[in-house]
C-alpha cells in the first residue's frame, strides 16, 4: 500500500502545483529571442536570429568625407582606399588617418563605380548621361570610354585587362580595351546591366533588373582581336527579387546574389531621366533607398528638384542566394523589410550583408542563423571591402560615411534592454542568466536599474552592480515600477567567445484591489450557463442573446505581460436560454495583479438597508438564479470580488459594485369579471386584467379551440396595471361556444380563463 500512498502524494502535489503558481506573486521579467533583444541597445554586441548576444567585430569610424552617399570602395595595388560617390561626382582616396585627397571630380551627378588596374590606373564611371573617366597614377584625368546611355552601373576589369561595363537603361554590356576602344559585347532584353563579376573560369556574370537574372557570358578571345566576344547567354539562376545589386564569388567558387525589390507583373514604363543642372550646389539624399539630387542654380532662389533613382527598387525586401559551382542553388537570407546593397567576405569567411534602410550589416553564420554585427548612423550600407589584416571596409550613404570592421571584437561591447513596465510598483529580486564560453563565470557581467518613468534618461536610480554570476542575489534596486538590464562583455580574448542565451529578472508587484467595472442585468427569464453546457431549461430553452458588460475584462485574456502561469486565464463567454423565473447577472472586473479571484453576490429590497447574502465562492463572471422563492418586488445586487485565492488572508483585497434597480414579478395577473353575452349570431365577450407587476403587456383569446388571437384592451394603449377589454364576436353558428381569455405582463407570468355561452336558431 505504500506506493499507493506516494502515487496519491504525488498526483495531489501535482494538481496544487499550478494552483501554487498562480497564488505566488513572485513574477519574472525573461528576454530569450531576438526580436525582445532588438528592441534594446547594442553598443559593440551583435544579436543573432537564434536569440543570443554575442561580442561584436570592433566597428570605428574611418573618414568623414562630407558625402552625401557613397557607391562604391576599392584599394589600389598599395592598400589605399578610393571612395566613389556624390553629389557632384567624386573619388577620394582615403589614407590610413582617415584624410580624404580628392582624386577625381566630374560634371555628373554621381560617381557610381570604380576600378583600379594593375597599374593604379583609376576608372570611374558617372551618371547620368555619364562617363567613363581614366585617372593615371600620376593624376592625369581624361574621357577613357563614352557609352553614350544614361546609366553606368558597374565596372569589371578581367585577367587580360579589359574593361567590362554594365549599363542601363538598355541592359548593354560593353567591353573595353586598354586602349579605350569598346563595343557592345552583351545586348540585354532587360532594361539594366546592375551587377558584374566574373567566375573562376573567367566567364562573365551579369545580374539584371527588372527580372532578377543572373547570367552566365562565357568570353570567347580569337586571334588577331582586341576584345573578347560573348559566347551563347545562359541564365544560371532567376531571383525571387526584382533587381540583382551584387554577384560575390568566393575562393571554392561559390557565387552569391542579393536582389531587392518586389517584381512587377507587368512591364512598366521607364521613369523620366533628369538632366543635370547647370551649377549644383547642393545635395540632398532621401530615404527609402533612392537617392534625390536637389540642385541649385545660383540665378534661383527657389530649389528645382531634380530626382535620380540609383536603386530602382526602393521597397520590397530583399533576398540572398548561394548558387553552388554546379550550379544548384539555395536561398541563404530573405526579409521583407531590409534590402541588400553590398555583399563582402569576413576574415572568416562568412558572407556579410550591407542593409538599408537601417545601416546594418549582417552577417550570415550558416544553418539560417545570422546577425547584426554592425550599425551605423546612415540609412544603407553601399558597400564592403575587404582590406588587410582582417580588416572589412564599410561604406554608407545618407549620410556617406566609412567605417572599418575588425580585426576582433569590441572591447567592453554593451547591450541595455529594453524598459519593462511591470505595471504596478514592484520590489525586484534576482537576476539570472543563461550563456556558454564563461558567460556565467565572469566574463560577462550584469547591471540593473529601476524607476517610475518609461524613459531610463533621467531621475531613474543607479545602476546597481556588477553582478558576475547569476548566484550573486538580488539586486537591491528601489522599488519602482520600470526596470532595466545591461550586459558588459569583459573578456573576449581565448577560451571562445562568450554569449548571453537568456535574461530572467524576478520581480514581485505589490497587491492592489481588484475593480468591479460593469454589472449586465439581463431580462427576466433568462438562464445562464457556460458554453460547454447543456441547456437545463424546459425543453431545452430558446438561445438568447445576452446583454455584455461594458468593459471586456469578463470574457478576455489578462493584459499582463508576464502571464506565463496564467497563460489559459480566459473565461469562455457563456450562453444564455429562455428559463421562466430565473434572473442572470454578467460582470467586469479587472486586476492588475492577474490574481485569481472569487466572487460573492449580495442582494437587497428597495427601501431595505441590509444586504443578505445570495451566493458566495463563485469563480465565474456571471451567476442565474431561480427567483420563485423571492417575494415580488424591486431588488439591487452588490458583486464582490476578492483576489484572496492568490493572497495571504492579511493582504487579500477586494472590490464592490452595486447593480441598477431590477424587479421579480412571479405572481401571475388576474382575469376578473369575464362575462359573454350572445346576440345571435353574435356575441360580446368583457373583462379585466389586473396586474400586480406593473403594466399589462399582451391578451389574446380562442373561439371553440381556435387559433389564438390578439386583442387590444379599450383605448388601445397597453399602459396600465388594470385594462378593459372587449371582444366582438359575429357569424356564430347555433350551438355552444367556449371562448377562452389569456393576458401576460412584462415578466411573462400569464393567466387564462374561459366563459361558456349559447346561441340558438330561434334568436337569429
């Protein structure tokens, strides 16, 4: 019989265990997926998609340039960086303190693509209407190559030299020798060549717009020829995006694509392309990732707005695909808010994202887990680099900015949570966290504050701390109603890189009262019963439709953040029926605690001043009586609720709300003086309904079992508690009739009697 008696213990600790949780104030305030850690602020950490915080590369500003935007980075044969944007077309090169030595400046626009040669030799192309210009190591600029289109989207140097450019809005491909003659090499059926690159057998890679291709040119070179001519197209891969913005190859082959932009089912026509004015002076870059050029003329006082779109296509999501050197590819990366203009290599070797329109780059860790590893100040990200010792390049736009990524990780990178509202003033208790690599052992340590105001800026109380382990005990915080965290990464040196999984901070709230918000009387002769249940009316009942509560707090889910335990606290709105004699209440009430709560129901006659008790211990929003035991009359009703089920007797709260006015009538109306009196063949049938329920609502009567009919007392109006009525009868057969009479009050309580009578031949 023992392990009876321990199954019986134990299945008894295991029904009161949730009836424990609920009744303990104690919360917890628990962070564990990206989407709550990016709601907080990351200095120097990175937030991975499979919720974890993580040490971020170190990420410092390099040069200001005083930009608008920046297109486009490279390094020349030595490691100096070049700088391609605008407005007003330039190329700066960018020595090792950040010092920005302008090299190139056109009349275009904008400088949007650069190469350097094996030489230095600098190549820029502009738009629109643009060029492609030669700056020779020594600083000689001059027109190398004039496609004569509007854009020019990207340029490509192979092995042998020649140049390859990407244009649009024709989609030509030309290619250029050294010498600076070109030709068309590739004519597109898109409108824009957007991307360039060439694979590890030398062919060339073209990525479009408007239908997101990516093709494959192979270069045939023939003797005697300066240039290379293209062999058959082959689509390698068609994105799920619209415009292709760039094709990266790695040292095994494979070949990325990022391509934004939702595509359009049927062709559209080409924006206008505006020509550049005549003295620009100044420039002005809209989100949303276009670029607005706003020029000047010095003549004018009034700015002509001129735009030019750099990325056609500004909205729509963007997607990443991995296309394998056998050509099979997978989808590595998809949003549908961010887009991808830039695409680079770590140190590592991982893929890295340039974003907009937040200035974020991600970073792709492989199995769909990726991070943000950097943010910027600027909308996009236009373009990565990778330099030297495991240095990457950052260029923005809006403002136009460079950055340098690495080597390693920040150095006492920080992460300070989002603010929790726990609603009421509350006493915080221990903090406890979650990692791997020392998270929990000293390599990562903790703070917390509290106060009263939604923002933490001001008048909140210290941060207390460091706590370095989750067993370091409470963390002493004032009481307050708002509470936040932060995470400093000490140590990121050896012994793998520490990471933060989850955050839970306790927190208890101090107990305030419940409050009764609405009380819903329903009319009499109405049942309620859970929706689940059987009707128990007669015959079932008719359904009903009941009258709400004003306020939803009877039949919703607790608005309490951290409703973990509580989870299914949701009543189910129950049903109502047709029952005679009963009379049915709903009720609203609210508890900040999410305590559970119980109810009691008082009641009292008009004129009475003592409440007696109807029913007690009642968990529902709602309660029916049978009211046949009640004497007539007028009555309210008082509801109480009391959170004592989840509350020590000494801090149990309640509330109390009294109802409107409400009547019982039981007792039927009365039929007197009923009286028939036969003229043959006719007949006049009179009485009197007498209520004692206030006004009589309906009569009716049957001729010989007939159907019944109604009948309007004399005067019409059903307004009185004593009514007259009379009934005209005509065409009577010779004979007995019976003639019976019902009236009903407000409540439905009805009466019926009935009056024999005679006609005979002889009288008609």
């Amino acid at each position: 019989m023992k392990w009876r008696t321990i199954l019986v213990c134990a299945l008894a600790v295991a029904l009161l265990a949730p009836m424990l949780a609920q009744a303990e104030h104690t919360r917890y305030w628990r962070q564990s997926d990206s989407g709550e850690f990016e709601k907080g602020t990351a200095n120097g950490v990175s937030i991975s998609s499979d919720g974890k915080l993580m040490p971020a590369p170190q990420f410092n500003p390099l040069a200001d340039p005083n930009l608008a935007y920046i297109w486009q980075l490279r390094l020349d044969s030595r490691g100096r960086l070049y700088a391609a944007g605008g407005p007003s077309a330039k190329v700066l090169r960018i020595d090792d303190s950040g010092k920005a030595t302008t090299v190139f400046e056109g009349s275009e626009l904008a400088a949007q693509a650069i190469v350097l040669d094996s030489k230095d030799n600098l190549y820029v192309g502009t738009s629109p209407d643009g060029k492609i210009y030669k700056v020779t190591a020594d600083g000689q600029k001059s027109v190398f190559f004039d496609p004569k289109t509007k854009y020019i989207w990207a340029l490509a140097l192979d092995r042998e030299g020649d140049l390859f450019v990407g244009t649009g809005d024709k989609g030509e491909v030309y290619v250029v020798s050294p010498d600076g003659k070109g030709q068309i090499l590739y004519q597109s059926d898109e409108r824009h060549a957007r991307s360039l690159a060439f694979d590890t057998k030398g062919d060339l890679l073209i990525g479009t717009e408007p239908s997101g291709l990516i093709l494959r040119i192979p270069l045939e070179r023939k003797t005697g020829e300066n240039t290379p001519a293209a062999g058959s197209s082959f689509v390698i891969y068609e994105t799920n995006k619209k415009e292709v913005t760039s094709l990266l190859e790695d040292a095994s082959g494979n070949l990325y694509a990022a391509s934004i932009g939702e595509k359009n089912r049927t062709p559209i026509a080409a924006p206008p392309i505006p020509q550049p004015p005549s003295q620009p002076v100044q420039a002005i870059i809209s989100g949303q990732g276009t670029a607005t050029i706003i020029a000047q003329n010095s003549a004018q006082t009034a700015a002509a707005i001129a735009p030019m779109t750099y990325f056609a296509s500004a909205t729509g999501g963007a997607e990443v695909v991995k296309i394998s050197p056998d050509g099979s590819p997978q989808t590595l990366w998809s949003s549908r808010e961010d887009l991808v203009f830039s695409t680079g290599l770590s140190p590592e070797g991982k893929l890295l994202l340039g974003t907009g329109n937040k200035g974020a780059v991600i970073e792709l860790q492989g199995n769909d887990v990726y991070s943000s590893v950097a943010k910027s100040a600027s909308e996009q990200v236009t373009s990565l680099l990778s330099g030297s010792n495991g240095k990457v390049f950052v260029a923005t736009a809006n403002p136009g900015k460079i950055f340098e990524l690495g080597p390693g990780y920040a150095k006492n990178g920080s992460f300070e949570s989002d603010t929790f509202d726990a609603r009421i003033f509350s006493h915080w208790g221990r903090l406890t966290w979650w990692g791997e690599n020392g998270a929990t052992q000293g390599k990562v340590t903790f703070y917390v504050r509290s106060g009263n105001t939604s923002s933490p800026e001001k008048n909140w109380g210290p941060w207390m701390g460091p706590f370095k382990t989750p067993e370091a005990g409470a963390v002493n915080c004032p009481p307050a109603r708002f509470a936040q965290w932060k995470a400093v990464f000490l140590d990121t040196d050896g012994g793998g890189t520490p990471n933060i999984s989850w955050v839970s901070l306790a927190y208890q709230p101090k107990n305030v009262a419940p409050v009764m918000e609405d009380i819903a009387l329903q009319d009499p002769g109405v049942r309620i019963q859970s929706f689940a249940s059987q009707p128990v009316g007669p015959m079932g009942g008719t359904n009903v439709q009941l009258r709400m509560p004003q306020h939803d707090g009877a039949f919703s889910p607790s608005p309490n953040p951290d409703a973990s335990v509580r989870a299914a606290k949701m009543d189910v709105p129950p049903q109502g029926f047709e029952d005679k004699g009963f009379q049915s209440v709903l009720w609203s009430v609210r508890d900040d605690n999410d305590d559970d709560l119980v109810f009691s129901i008082y009641y009292r006659g008009e004129g009475e001043k003592n409440w007696r008790l109807l029913k007690d211990k009642i968990t529902q929003h709602y309660y029916s009586w049978d009211t046949t035991a009640m004497p007539d009359g007028a009555y309210y009703l008082k509801i109480v609720a009391s959170d004592s089920p989840s509350n020590p007797a000494d801090q149990a709260l309640s509330d109390s709300r009294e109802s409107d006015r409400f009547e019982i009538a039981n007792t039927p109306p009365r039929i007197e003086a009923l009286r028939a009196q036969a003229h043959s063949p006719t007949a006049t049938i009179t009485f009197e309904g007498v209520s004692s329920a206030g006004a009589l609502a309906s009569a009716r009567y049957s001729l010989d079992a007939g159907d019944w009919q109604l009948v309007y007392p004399v005067g019409l109006l059903s307004d009185s508690p004593r009514q007259k009525y009379e009934i005209q009868l005509s065409g009577l057969a010779p004979g007995e009739h019976t003639i019976a009479v019902e009236i009903a009050d407000r409540y439905d309580n009805k009466t019926s009697a009935k009056v024999t009578f005679a006609t005979t031949s002889g009288e008609r």
